[in-house]
C-alpha cells in the first residue's frame, strides 16, 4: 500500500453494508407516529373549533374531525401491523436487543398515541354531549314559557305599564 494510504485503500477493508430490513420499517413506524402526532394536534384544533358557538350547522367542522381521526387511526393502525408482522418476525441477529428496545419504544409511542386519541375524542363527545343537554334544555324552557326564555319573562315581570 502507499504510505498514509487510508484504511479503506487496503485489501483487507470491511464493508459497510445497508442497514438490516427492520431498520427501515422502524423509520417508517417512527415517520408514521410523528405524523399521527401532527394530525393530533390539528384534531384538537378542529375540535376546539367545532365547540365554539357559530351560526352554522357545523357539517365541514365534523367532516374534517371525522377526516383526521380516520387518518390517524389508519396510521395507527398501519404502524401496529408493520410493527407485529415486520419488526417481530425479524430472525435473530446480532443486534436483536437493539431490535428489541426499538420495537418496544415503538410499540409504547403507539400505545400513548392511541390512548391519547381516545381520551381526546371522549372529552370531545362529552362537551358535545353537555352542549346539546344545554341547548336542548334551554329550548324546552322556550317552550315551556310561551317561546320565550326565562329570563326575558323576569324582565316583563320588572316591567311597569302605564
């Protein structure tokens, strides 16, 4: 060899081969739980939103609500396959517990996110649910006092007629 011939000059040089196969499907696991993690926040953004008061049936805020939830349970769901069928059917190798630790720190990213996207829609359908007990409630009080709520009748009743 020529001298100050770097190591990877020689004959005897390793290879540096590709990454195993479950490496890859990781990085897509962990690509697919970041996105679910952005799609997360916009679903509490649309679900902030579709509890505020508006004048208008609110169908495009629920659409876009049922949208994102469908995306991220698909990613979810994707993920939790890619993550059973690839990841654990890899064989045994050298860098198994390395393997093992990544797919357990996957696994428990899902499991969060899924936990997380399920106490969100809970608490979403609940203040929905409180929402509509409150509007309906205040429309039978309408009914029930002539079509006109409550509190316009305390005001008639202040009233003084001359």
């Amino acid at each position: 060899t020529i001298k100050g011939c770097l190591p990877f000059c020689s004959k005897g040089a390793a290879t540096v081969g590709l990454p195993p196969a479950w490496v890859d499907v990781s990085e897509e696991i962990a690509s697919n739980v970041q996105r679910a993690r952005v799609k997360m926040n916009e679903l509490a953004k649309a679900h902030a939103k579709a509890l505020m008061p508006s004048f208008g049936d609110g169908k495009e805020d629920q659409q876009n609500i049922e949208a994102l939830t469908t995306e991220i349970t698909n990613l979810l769901k994707k993920s939790e396959k890619k993550l059973l069928q690839k990841l654990s059917a890899a064989g045994p190798s050298e860098d198994s517990n390395v393997r093992k630790n990544v797919q357990r720190q996957l696994a428990t990213d899902l499991q969060n996110l899924s936990m997380e996207l399920r106490k969100k829609q809970s608490t979403y359908l609940k203040c929905l649910r409180q929402q509509m007990e409150g509007q309906d409630a205040a429309d039978l009080e309408m009914n029930l006092n002539g079509n006109r709520p409550k509190e316009e009748d305390d005001d008639l009743d202040d009233m003084v007629f001359l």
